[in-house]
C-alpha cells in the first residue's frame, strides 16, 4: 500500500504521530501498511515501558493512514479501538505495527493491527474501526 501521499500530509502539521515519532512505510501488499515507533519519553510510561495509550494511538492512527491511502478523496475517522497488550517494551526499544484491512466497505473499514518489538515478539493486537465520511 503506498503511504507516501499521506506521509506528505502528516508532514506538514504539528499532529500525534509527529508528537509520539511515529514513521509510515508503505508495503508492496495492497491490503496493508506499516509503522514503526522507538519507545521513548514522549510515548513511555514514568516506568520506562511503552504506554497502552500510545500502542493504542500508534495502530489506530496507521489504520487511518491505510484508510486514507484506500479512500484518497474522503475523511476516514476512527469510531472504535480495541486492544490487547500482551508484551512490555522498554525505553528504547522500537516497535513495528502493520495494520491489515479485514473489511473494505463503503462506509466502513475494519484493520487488524499487530505491534512487536525489535525482537519480533508480539506487543500489542488491536482491532480499528473507521467510518469513512464522503468529503
């Protein structure tokens, strides 16, 4: 999936992914898109481990970016996000997401999205819902 129209716009605005350093990479599959994020002050827990709340931001925001790269001339909004953590990482650590479109609808995609850390070990699975809005 080619991310690259989107990371342009990512680009040009103070927004979370740029807040918690999240990267975009697009992939040669169609159906899925990739991010990565190191585990750092701006995204940790005061424990040094990654927090929920930015394993959480990171795969709804890289299913937004798969939505819009998907839906070009429309608004795609996240309306649910569900997640398990599984795994702690450490400040840091990097982390990888890749996001994977489940349900390709109209008004609706559906994205499984699997984080792990530098060591391939599964972090985090979270299922992310988008509504796309006809712009």
């Amino acid at each position: 999936m080619d991310v690259e129209k989107i990371k342009k716009t990512l680009s040009e605005s103070h927004n979370l992914a740029a807040s918690l350093g999240m990267q975009f990479l697009s992939t040669p599959d169609e159906d899925s898109c990739i991010a990565k994020m190191v585990v750092n002050e701006s995204n940790c827990q005061p424990y040094g481990y990654l927090s929920g709340g930015a394993s959480l931001a990171l795969a709804e925001t890289l299913a937004g970016v798969g939505s819009a790269a998907l839906c070009p001339d429309n608004v795609c909004v996240g309306i649910n996000v569900s997640g398990h953590h599984v795994k702690a990482v450490k400040v840091g650590d990097t982390v990888t997401a890749k996001a994977t479109i489940v349900q390709n609808g109209r008004a609706l995609h559906v994205w499984n999205v699997e984080l792990t850390d530098t060591q391939g070990d599964l972090v985090s699975t979270v299922v992310v819902t988008n509504y796309v809005v006809n712009h």
